[in-house]
C-alpha cells in the first residue's frame, strides 16, 4: 500500500473524511498505481477520470462501513 495514503475511517480520523481527504486518497492510489506522478498531456483525461471514479468508490465505501460499536459512516460524495 502506499505509505502516504491515510485511513480515512473512525476511530483512526477522528472526524468524518472530507471531499479533499478522499480525493487526496485517490489521487495517491492512481500515482502509485499509473507509476507517474503528473501525467503527460496526453494521458491527463485517463489519469483524471480514474482519480474521480476511485474518490467517488472510496466515498461509497466509507457511506457503507459500519464501525464495530458505532453507526453507519456518512462521508460526502467525491467530486467527479
């Protein structure tokens, strides 16, 4: 995994996760996976659209996570 990526669940965050956390997430995941950090011109519309699809996914996610003793996690739709 890569170490810059923070967990974005309680008890770890101790409030709910922003639109930034969870874009800066993806963001981080597309880098590590892509292998760039920027990408070429040329790529930029492909890096982009899956920064968006997986910040939308990890929004999701955090929506559905149930914390053993606690309620149902709420985060804030991913801006797309």
């Amino acid at each position: 995994m890569c170490r810059s990526i923070k967990t974005l669940r309680p008890p770890v965050l101790p409030e709910e996760a922003t639109e930034e956390d969870i874009r800066a997430a993806a963001l981080q995941y597309v880098r590590k996976v892509s292998g760039f950090r920027a990408p070429a011109a040329h790529n930029r519309e492909v890096f982009e659209q899956a920064v968006a699809e997986i910040a939308e996914s990890t929004a999701k996610l955090l929506r559905g996570i149930e914390v053993r003793g606690g309620a149902v996690r709420t985060a804030p739709r991913a801006v797309s």
